[in-house]
C-alpha cells in the first residue's frame, strides 16, 4: 500500500465503506481524465474487495453490501477494460478454451473479471459461468464447452470448501483428466491448491494467463 498516492488510497476507502457517491466519479475522473493506468485502477478495487470481504467474514458486512460492491466495480470495470483494450490490442486466435466461475457460497467477481478479461485480450476463448455457481452447473458448462482449463474463483474462506467439493465432483463425474484446474483469490496459497486438489493457483491475473499459456504449450 505505501506506493499508492493519498488520491488511491481515497479511492479504495470510498469503494470499501461502500460510498458510490463518492467513488464512482473519482474512479471516472481518474480513468478519463487522469489518464490513470486502467489495471492500476483495477488493482485498487481489488484491494477494497480485500477490506470489504474481511469485513464481510467479521460480521460488519452483509450480502447488500456484497451485491453492492460488486456493481460499483462493474461500473468501474466497464469504463477500465475497453481502456486496456485499446492500449494493448488484442489477440485474434484462440489458444484454447477456458471455463472460470466463483464457487458456489462466494460472490465475489472482481478477480474473476479481470482473469476473464486478460485472458481474452491474450487470445484465450472465456466462458465466465458468474458467481456462486452449483457444482453440477460446472459439470454440465464442462461437458457442453469442453475446456482445456477450468477456473475457480473464490475470496472468503469458505470459498475453500466449495472448491474442494466442485473438483471433488470433477472427479466423481469421470472428468477430471480432461482439463486442468486453476484456482483464486484472496487467500489462496500452496496449502489451500493442496487441501482443494487444484492442479494449480494464481494470485493475480498475470499468473492466471501464464498457467493457462503454458498448459496450452503457446509461447510466452
């Protein structure tokens, strides 16, 4: 957090305290006008998704709250991704297919958006199945997309378990040798890709697309 400017820091405490008012015309003016980076800015709704899943998981937060943080940073989104875009092109062929979902319990997408996104944009074909998805709608999305990597997103805790039980169920459905699995988040780490049986994890979207490049064999 120390290389952030006050005005960021602004920011992600207006987006965490859930002042929309506030936020959104900061984050318009610094993405517009400011000609501020776009993932920059991405990166600063994903450190309040932090602060707000933490106060979510204390008790402090409800599902109201959730559901609005989650439209405030697709307002966001919207105006940051056309930006990325356009500064970086874009890449025609398709390397592969990749299903991504937040796991069922969990609606946090921020991440998952922003993976979405930069996997298209490096020319992977996304079908993002949204949030707090059954374990069955993975399987059925699998058998109708036939991806070569499945992603599972989750940022509370109890994300973990969810994980477990959806590649669990990957297994139990015979399916398991036929795609790769990344998962991520907010906390996961080596011992959660472990205890959830993932074949791999990402903390930020630049890892993801390096996963899914190298499990695809596309050159870097």
């Amino acid at each position: 957090m120390s290389d952030w400017t006050a005005e960021e820091n602004q920011l992600i405490e207006w987006l965490a305290d859930m002042n929309e008012d506030e936020a959104l015309p900061l984050a318009r003016r610094m993405l517009l006008q400011d000609k501020a980076d776009p993932m920059r800015v991405l990166g600063l709704c994903r450190a309040a998704m932090d602060i707000v899943g933490r106060r979510f998981e204390a008790g402090e937060y409800f599902l109201p709250e959730l559901v609005l943080a989650g439209e405030m940073l697709d307002t966001i989104g919207a105006i940051a991704k056309p930006l990325i875009k356009a500064a970086g092109g874009g890449a025609a062929q398709t390397h592969g297919k990749v299903l991504i979902g937040t796991v069922h319990g969990d609606l946090h997408d921020i991440g998952k958006n922003i993976v979405s996104f930069m996997l298209d944009i490096n020319g992977f074909e996304v079908r993002d199945i949204g949030v707090d998805v059954p374990v069955q709608t993975f399987i059925d999305e699998i058998k109708a997309f036939q991806p070569q990597v499945v992603g599972l997103s989750g940022f509370l805790t109890l994300a973990f378990d969810s994980m477990k039980e959806t590649i669990d169920a990957f297994d139990g459905a015979g399916l398991r040798g036929g795609f790769k699995v990344m998962i991520g988040g907010g906390q996961i780490d080596e011992t959660v890709r472990a205890y959830t049986g993932a074949d791999a994890f990402g903390v930020n979207a630049v890892e993801a697309v390096g996963l899914c490049r190298r499990w695809m064999g596309v050159a870097a």
